[in-house]
C-alpha cells in the first residue's frame, strides 16, 4: 500500500513539472518571442516599401533621401546631400529612427 502511493506521488510530481516547463515555454513565446517577430515583420514590410523621396536613416545613424530603388530590390541609392548619393542595404534602414526623423519633419517648428 505504502509503495503504490509513494510512486502516485511520484507520478503527480512529474506531472506537475512538465505543466511549470510548458508554462514557461509558453511566457517565453508570448513575451519574448513573438512581439520580436512581428516587430521584424513590420521592419521588413517598411524597408519593401520605400520609394524615391522617403526620408530615411540608417542603422549607422546616417540621415539621407531615398534617390533611387535599384533593381535588385535589396538596394537603393541614398542621397545624403545635394549631389552625393550613397548604394546602402534596405536591411540597413531603421524603421525607428526613420519614423522619427518623418514624424520630426511634419510637426511644424516654432
């Protein structure tokens, strides 16, 4: 009798461990896992849609106009002042920053 309830103890325990694990792996996904994928499928969604004109900056902190989308679709040629232009990556533009640096130049200035 003693033994058959020391192993549905047993049993229970192991059980229980398994639900905590799954729980965590559940915390895990839902606050860390997800809100980063769908912050880089926002990311990928505004770097495919850029077009001449767009004001942007880069990762690197480099502020500059969109001049020209190339062909190959990874690239786009950036005006960085008047007549200088720069080939960058689209994964090298930060949607942050360039949000800000949009956001800045539509609020009128005092």
């Amino acid at each position: 009798m003693n033994a058959n309830l020391i192993l549905l103890q047993a049993g229970n325990a192991g059980t229980m461990q398994l639900v905590l694990l799954g729980g965590m792996v559940l915390v895990f996904y839902f606050f860390m896992i997800r809100p980063q994928a769908q912050k880089a499928k926002k990311a990928k969604s505004f770097q495919d849609g850029l077009q001449k004109g767009d004001r942007i900056v880069t990762i690197a902190g480099i502020h500059g106009i969109v001049h020209k989308v190339n062909d190959d679709n990874s690239t786009l040629m950036m005006e960085v002042s008047p007549g200088s232009y720069i080939k960058v990556e689209r994964s090298a533009i930060s949607m942050e920053w360039s949000e800000q640096v949009n956001k800045a130049a539509a609020t009128p200035s005092k």
